[in-house]
C-alpha cells in the first residue's frame, strides 16, 4: 500500500510557500511565512549591546523566541506565561542554533538579533517553517542595519532553510502536513546551509525503528526540498547580492 497525500503531492514535493516581507511596521526584519496551512510571523530586532559572557569580545549575538498562538491549533491552546513547556525551549533553541550558523559575529559588533518566530495557524512544520522564514527576516534586518549605516559590511556569511520529512507506509515523503506528521512512522527534521551541509539533524523511530537505507532516502528527500527553499528564500530577499557575504 502506498500513502495517499490527502493534497495530492508527489512524495518528494513542498507545499507552497511564500514571505511576506515587511508585514509588521517596527522590526527592522519582519516576514509572513506561509508553508501549505503553516503561517509563522518572523520578525527580527535589533538592540545595541550582548550578553555578559560576550560583553567586550567585539562580537554579537542572535538568541529566538518561539510562541504558538492559543488558536493556532483546531483545539485552543493555554498561553505560556510564566513557564514554557520543554518542546517550546526546545524549539526556540533549535532556531537560535540554525540561524547563529550564518552570521559572522564578529562583524555584527557587539549588537543582539532577537529573532521572534509567532505560529499564527499551524499545520506541522512550524519549527522548520519558522527557521526558512527567519532566516529572510534575518536578511531583512541585516539590510536595514546597512542601510542606516550601523554597519560597514553585512555579516551574513551563511543561507540556512530547514525541511520535515517522514515515513508513511515505509516511504520516504517530504514536508509533512499535520495528518502525515501524525500517521507517519519516522519523522525528521532537517536543517542545512547552502552549501548542502547538515546544520542539524532531529529524527526518531515515532512507532518503530528504520534502516539505514530509508535513513539515506530520508536525507536525499530533505536536501531536495532544501534547495528549493534555498532558492524561494533568495528570490524573497531583494538585495541578496549586496548582503549574502559569499
């Protein structure tokens, strides 16, 4: 039996995804990112100043936030408030860890990015949806620092777009929507640079385990799907050439 996508994608196809740059006044980096029925509000500030630990290394920082909105989800959820739930740091750390991977601290100076990922309406692929999208958040921010003349030269020395994929049937699928993240027996997470170098990888056996060969499959299925988000995130981004250090 083969698994039937209930929106009738190929097995190796993305859903449709867009940015939606400047949707919000104030940040100096703001972006809609739409991923099939995934909406997450990327937006990047910047303030003067790091960390204690980096306080006059000369070097900056990016920390993220990760937030679901109470109706986001079929069922409302309860805000957090006071404490977050382990998936949230989870995810929150994972973006901050991705999107660290393509700056150059130490030509940002001593500035802190707060990138703010806000799932609007979430149909799976929040974390990698608000990765893809904040990294063109991210782009955004850095080309208004340059433009304001805070900056001499962009510190964006890496491109960064993460991708779900999964076994449904014992087959390798790309982006799972909410319904195939549930059914599937594998699920992975995958998070690469533009070189097609792994970032991260985040992958476990949901109801059983998985060979090396559907592991292989998954990653080849990742990386196709990665290069297509690379290039959607470069066509977003309209003075790539002028900011992307490479």
């Amino acid at each position: 039996m083969v698994w039937q996508r209930p929106d009738g994608r190929n097995s190796d196809e993305l859903r449709p995804i867009s940015f939606d740059s400047g949707f919000t006044r104030f940040a100096p980096g703001s972006v809609l990112t739409k991923c099939g029925d995934t909406k997450v509000l990327c937006t990047v500030s910047v303030t003067e100043g790091v960390p204690k630990f980096l306080a006059g290394s000369g070097k900056g920082w990016l920390t993220a936030e990760y937030r679901m909105l109470p109706s986001a989800t079929q069922q409302r959820q309860e805000r957090e408030l006071m404490k977050l739930s382990g998936r949230t740091q989870e995810i929150q750390r994972l973006i901050g860890r991705s999107l660290r991977a393509a700056l150059d601290f130490e030509v940002l100076g001593e500035r802190t990015l707060t990138v703010d990922a806000d799932v609007l309406q979430a149909d799976a692929g929040t974390r990698t949806t608000a990765i893809t999208g904040s990294f063109v958040a991210l782009a955004n921010a850095i080309s208004q620092l340059l433009q304001q003349g805070k900056i001499e030269r962009s510190p964006l020395s890496g491109q960064i777009a993460a991708v779900s994929v999964g076994l449904l049937e014992g087959e390798p699928f790309l982006d799972l929507n909410y319904i195939e993240d549930v059914a599937a027996t594998v699920d992975f997470n995958v998070v690469m640079n533009q070189n097609l170098d792994f970032i991260e990888i985040q992958g476990t056996g949901e109801e059983g385990s998985f060979s090396r060969k559907q592991l292989n499959q998954l990653l080849d299925v990742a990386e196709q799907g990665i290069q297509e988000l690379l290039i959607a995130q470069r066509e977003a981004i309209t003075d790539w050439k002028e900011i992307f250090l490479n």
